[in-house]
C-alpha cells in the first residue's frame, strides 16, 4: 500500500524523519497536523512541490498559501537581507512575541530575490507566514530544513481537516503520508493580520481574538474581519472570496438568538428531505422540543394524522443502549450528550415518511464549538443528510472565537436566517 498514517507513538521521531526525506526527494506533499487544522506541506521554495499542493487539494491557483516556520532566524531568511536593521517589520514584534509559535499568520514584504517559490505568493508582493505551535509540526519543519508552504489538508471548498482520518477522506490516493497527531487543539484556522497597512487589519479571523492583538502596541485600533453578504470586489485574502468549509448538505445557519424555527417558517425547508442534522450550542435544547412538536403540526398539516398519535419514535443506534421512548426521555438524553458525535433519532413526518434527524450538541463552550465544528459537518455528511440546521453562536463581544467559527459557518451556509 502506497498509504501510511503513522499512529505509532514510538515510531514518532522515525516517522517524520522519513516525512522529511519525502519532502526533500519527491514533489509529493505531506499532511501534517497544526493545533489549528491539519496542513499540505511542501519545500516552500521549490516551484514544482508548491504545484503539487495546489494539484491534490484542487485549489485556485490564485489563493496564496502561508508559509510555515520553525524559528525566527528561518523567518529571517525569507525577509532577505536588510544591510544592519532587523528585517522583521517592528509592527510585528510584539505580536510574534505573544503568540508565536500559535494560531497567528503575518503578511509580511517579499524581498525581490525572495528565496520563496514564485506559486506560493500566487503573484503578490507579500506573503504570509506563522509559526505553528504543534511540536509535530515544528520538528517536521526543522528537520525539512526548508520552509514548508501548507494550506489545510482538505479537498478545496470542503470543511478543514482536524483529524488525519478527514485527510484521508479527502485526499486518499492523491498523497502518501500523513503524520498522525491527534485531534487538532484549536478546531479553527489561524487569525491573519496585515499589520503592513494603516491601521492593521484582521484579513481571516482565526485562533488569536481581536482582543488579544488590541493588547499588543500598534494593534489597539485593529479594525476586525466583518462577514459580509454581498460580494466585495477584490477580497485582500484572495482566499476569502471561495466558497469554503462546505459539507455535501445544504447548510441552514441561524444566527445567534435566532429560534429554531416552528412549522410555518420552516415547512418548505423539510418538506423535501427526509434526512436532517442540527447542530446545537445553547439554545436549542429546548427549542428541539419545539421542532418535535411542529413535527406534530407538520404530520397534521400533511396527512391529517390526529394529535395524539407517536409523533417521536427514537430509533436506537450507535452503542445506544436506554431503551427509553417518549418525548420527554429522548429530550432529557439529547440534553445530557456532550460529545459531537450526532444522535439518531426518526421522527415520524407522516405515517409514510418518517425524517431521519441527526442531532449533535456541541456545548455552550466556545472553545469546544470551535474544535468540534469541522468534524461535525464531516460526520454529518457521513451520515448522509440532505439539511443541516446549525445554531449559530454570538460573535459581537471580541473575547473568545466565536468570530473565527462564525465566519466559517456563515461561508458553509446555503441558507442564512
Ligand atoms: O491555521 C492555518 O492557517 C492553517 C494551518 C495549516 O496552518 N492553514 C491555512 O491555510 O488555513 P489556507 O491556505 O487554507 O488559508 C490561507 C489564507 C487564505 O485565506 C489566503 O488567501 C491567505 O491566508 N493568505 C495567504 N497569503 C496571503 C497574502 N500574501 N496576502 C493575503 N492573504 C494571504
Ligand atoms: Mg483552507
């Protein structure tokens, strides 16, 4: 088999010295996991392995990738030489030394005689550039010897990797190797920030809150990431302006406070499916035994079944073993389940088309929303659902994530309420 994900514990120095000689012989890139999401790497400076990356994952050529460092003499090297000063732009010093190595990417001047490769840059005359703090990663860049380029590991416009088994889902036969770290600790990408313009801006909100850079000196006025519906022109992180972090299913995103909405307005958005996710943070465990009651309604509207009929029917699955029925049961154990892992349940539409309702909860937890959200909407798709209602959470404070996990869920969405 062409295929190997290391899960030996002991063969983990082995493991990514033969990462790195990969790296170094072929042009074939190698996933690696970051306490973002797992990343592509490639020699960040050799044009035919950067294509490589951009081959696999079936990403626009004009979406520039970040380049991954281990130390600040290897980010040095990418500056170029500056005859006596530092060439690290003093912007960005109080943010390296804050949260580097971490979920920060800078967008820094590429020098004319950049030793970068010309497709990492997709044409831009800056780059950017992070230093992950997983030790997996910087060991595997260290021992590189090279820079690595590294987008997410996903399939273009699928949701970001946090597990090798998502790389390989996505990329199975398209790479070899894949460095098995675990679950990735923060869930989502990183912030990047331009600090090179007046006033700096958040370009992608990512693991660093905009109250944490407003702490550093030259970043109290940081004008912040806002999502916006219409499409701007010309986005300044080209990779903003793709479609992104979309699962299969069509993906119904409720804002924060929005009710989970009950028969009328949510009627025609069922109608047609017969298998549905939802996707909960805080609210809607009650507001689920709304939709099980307008399920009532549903069934009635559409087959004139009487009130009083079953209208939930839980089918036990997945190492379920409550034998327990009845709405109020189903309620209490869907309210107790923590973990994001979907529930099963069928709900009985009508007599003739029972809907297949996938519930997940991921906890009233920024933290826990943000690193379970991606493999949620993997496991979803997995299940094969058609429709996914997701709980959106508040992202107006500035304090924790929730940008970073709005973002991403408000470019998933098909339909925003
Ligand atoms: O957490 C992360 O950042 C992960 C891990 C693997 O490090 N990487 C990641 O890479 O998310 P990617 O390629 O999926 O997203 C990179 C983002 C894109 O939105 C891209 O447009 C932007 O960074 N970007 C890269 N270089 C840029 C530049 N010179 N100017 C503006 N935006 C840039
Ligand atoms: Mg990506």
């Amino acid at each position: 088999d062409e295929w190997s994900i290391d899960y030996e514990p002991s063969g983990g120095f082995e493991s990514l010295r033969r990462a790195a000689i990969e790296l170094a012989s072929t042009d074939t890139p190698v996933a690696f996991p970051t306490e973002t999401v797992y990343g592509l790497g490639a020699d960040a400076t050799r044009s035919s392995a950067v294509r490589a990356i951009f081959a696999a994952k079936g990403r626009p050529a004009d979406n520039p990738l970040i380049v991954h460092v281990h130390s600040i003499p290897q980010l040095r090297e990418l500056l170029g030489r500056s005859d006596s000063s530092d060439p690290i732009p003093e912007i960005y010093k109080p943010l390296i030394r804050k949260f580097w190595p971490g979920p920060l990417t800078i967008i820094l001047p590429s020098p004319k005689d950049s030793i970068l490769a010309p497709e990492v840059t997709a044409g831009l005359s800056t780059f950017g550039a992070r230093m992950p703090r997983s030790i997996l990663a910087l060991a595997l860049i260290k021992l590189a010897g090279v820079p690595l380029a590294a987008p997410s590991a996903n399939a273009s416009t699928r949701p970001s990797p946090t597990a090798a088994e998502h790389v390989k889902d996505d990329l199975h036969g398209l790479i070899r190797t894949i460095i098995d770290g675990g679950p990735c600790e923060v869930g989502v990408e990183s912030t990047v920030v331009d600090g090179l313009s007046y006033p700096p801006t958040i370009l992608r909100p990512g693991g660093v809150t905009i109250e944490q850079l407003r702490e550093c000196p030259g970043w109290e006025g940081v004008v912040g990431y806002k999502d916006s519906p219409e499409k701007r022109t010309r986005p300044k992180a080209p990779g903003m302006k793709y479609r992104h972090y979309s699962p299969k299913a069509t993906v119904v995103l409720y804002e924060a406070g929005t009710a989970l909405p009950n028969a009328q307005g949510i009627l025609e958005q069922v109608a047609n499916h017969t298998s549905i996710g939802i996707i909960r943070t805080k609210g809607w465990p009650l507001a689920l035994g709304l939709s099980i009651d307008w399920n009532n309604g549903l069934a009635q509207q559409k087959n004139g079944v009487p009130k009083s009929m079953p209208i939930a029917k839980r089918t036990l699955l997945e190492n379920d073993n409550k034998k327990e029925s009845g709405i109020s049961n189903l309620l209490r154990s869907v309210i107790q389940h923590q973990t994001p892992h979907p529930e099963h349940f069928t709900l009985e539409k009508g007599v003739n088309s029972p809907i297949d309702l996938w519930d997940v909860d991921l906890g009233t937890q920024i933290d826990g929303v943000a690193r379970g959200l991606f493999s949620t909407l993997r496991e979803l798709d997995k299940k094969g659902v058609e429709v996914i209602f997701v709980e959106g959470i508040d992202d107006r404070n500035g304090g924790d994530i929730a940008a970073a996990v709005m973002n991403r869920l408000r470019k998933a969405a098909e339909v925003k309420i």
